[in-house]
C-alpha cells in the first residue's frame, strides 16, 4: 500500500481522504450491522418456528393425556382402585414397576369479600391490644395476612395464623377467623400431570413437561 505524505497534500487532499475514510468507515458499519441482523432474525425464526411445532405438539399431547386419564379414571374407580378421599387425583403405575402417571387437581385458594372485613377486624385487634404487649407476636401475626404480587391472600400464610386461634377470646379476633374461614374455598382449575420414570438407582425421575397453563 502506498504511504501518503500528509505534509505534501493540500488542505482539500485531506479533506477528501478524510470524507473517503469516512464513507468506508460508514459502509463497514453498515454492513456489519445488516450481517448482524440477518443472523439476528434467522436465529429467532429458527427458534420460534421450532417452539411453535413444540407448542403444538404439547397441546395436542395435553389433550390426549386428558382423555385417556379421564378413562383410565374411571376404569381404576370400577376396580375400586381409587380412594374414597381422593377428588380426582390418582396415579397409574405399570406392572413392571418402573414407569408411572399421576393426576393432580389444579387448584386455587380464593377468598370472597367477606376476607376483607375479617382482615379488618383481626387487625384492628391485633394493633389495639397485642402489639402493646408482644411486638415480636404482632408482627409475625401481622405477617400472616400479607398478600402477595396478585394481591391475593397467601394460604399456607392464612393456615398458619390459624393455628394461634385459641391464643386470645377478644371478639374481633375470633370474629375475624370465622369470616376469614367462610370465606374461603378452592377453585379447581383442572389437573396437572407427572410423567416419571424410575432410574438405575430405583430413584423416580420426572419428565418434565409442564403444559399447566395451556
């Protein structure tokens, strides 16, 4: 390549070698950047078309497994295979001992407006008369009546709050535990499945395919 002088070029030579420079400088850029781009978008086409086989692969699936535990269900019930207890829920295992489908009921915890009332008596009481004399207590109790990103009321949170029923007899208290009861109950949203398979070490593993939302 040969050398320029740039003390032998004039300001208007400079200028143009400049202006050149610049200009490939610019088309380099340009072309990385469409090079990236096309790369890019081939990499999330490729991506998306596959997950969206998959997707529907796996609701199709889902289908299936709904229909043929649903008659499995029902075959196991005839047997008397299924407990008295259970409400929906049940698994399948095969004879030979290493393969198994279980059946989940898909719930959600929900409590009705009369929640609403109950939290305010039990804080009302809780602020009036226990932080007085225990702030630790209060403040674990406190806790139990947290709600979550949903906004919602977490159950296990609930239960355990329960468990303090017969600490105190102040109405607002046992007021509020008795709405807080009746106004729980549980939506059953469908059934979850469990795919697993027993390993070498005679250790189930589970075959993770989780379609719950679909």
């Amino acid at each position: 390549m040969m050398r320029i002088n740039a003390t032998e070029l004039s300001i208007n030579q400079l200028e143009g070698l400049l202006a050149d420079r610049k200009k490939q400088e610019k088309n380099r850029r340009a072309r990385a950047r469409m090079d990236y781009e096309i790369a890019r978008d081939t990499d999330i086409s490729s991506l998306l078309d596959e997950a969206a086989k998959l997707h529907f692969m796996i609701r199709l699936f889902k289908s299936r497994v709904h229909q043929v535990m649903a008659a499995q269900a029902q075959k196991t019930a005839d047997y008397g295979l299924i407990p008295a207890t259970s409400k929906g829920g049940f698994s399948l295992t095969n004879k030979t001992g290493n393969k198994r489908v279980t059946r989940r009921r898909d719930t959600d915890p929900v409590w009705d407006e009369r929640a609403v009332k109950a939290i305010g008596l039990i804080k009302d009481f809780l602020c009036d008369t226990v932080k007085k004399r225990d702030v630790k207590l209060f403040e674990i109790l406190l806790s139990f009546l947290e709600r979550n990103q949903n906004g919602d009321l977490e159950y296990a949170r609930v239960f355990n709050l329960m468990q303090h029923e017969d600490k105190f007899d102040d109405v607002r208290w046992t007021e509020g535990l008795r709405l807080l009861k009746e106004s729980y109950s549980i939506t059953l949203k469908g059934f979850a499945y469990d795919f697993k398979l027993k390993n070498d070490a005679g250790k189930w593993d589970r075959l993770e395919l989780n379609f719950s939302s679909l």
